[in-house]
C-alpha cells in the first residue's frame, strides 16, 4: 500500500456510510493529498469506484484483504 495522508476506518458501516464518510474526510483534506479507506462492506467495491470517477478524485488503489476492503484515493 502506497503512502497516504489520512486514513478512514469505516469498518463495520454499510452502504452508502463508507462513501459518505470519505467525502466528509476528503472535504477537508488539500488537493493532492491521498487518503486511505478500510471498508468491510462488500459493495464499497463498486462504490468507491463510481465515487471517484463523479468527483474527479482518483482512486489509486482498490484491494481487499482478509475480509476487508482498502481504498487509496487522492483528492483531486
């Protein structure tokens, strides 16, 4: 997993929680800046996914992990 400067553990929450947590947390961040998610809910696959293409942010990673789910965005 890459560097990242702030990380979200959204473990636990379902749809659309992940999603709209990470908005809140990239809202704050600087452009540039890369931030790491920890999901557990199998749909923030495809959530994520679409996410970054509607915002213009990118998603540089997208990988799961013994049940979890990790998401390297930097914001745009």
């Amino acid at each position: 997993m890459a560097d990242f400067d702030q990380q979200l553990d959204a473990s636990g929450l379902n749809c659309p929680l992940p999603i709209l947590r990470a908005k809140k947390t990239l809202n704050a961040m600087s452009s540039g800046q890369v931030l790491h998610v920890v999901a557990t809910d199998p749909g923030s696959v495809r959530d994520f996914d679409a996410f970054a293409k509607q915002t213009g942010n990118q998603l540089m990673e997208s990988k799961e992990d013994g049940g979890k789910f990790h998401f390297l965005i930097k914001k745009s």
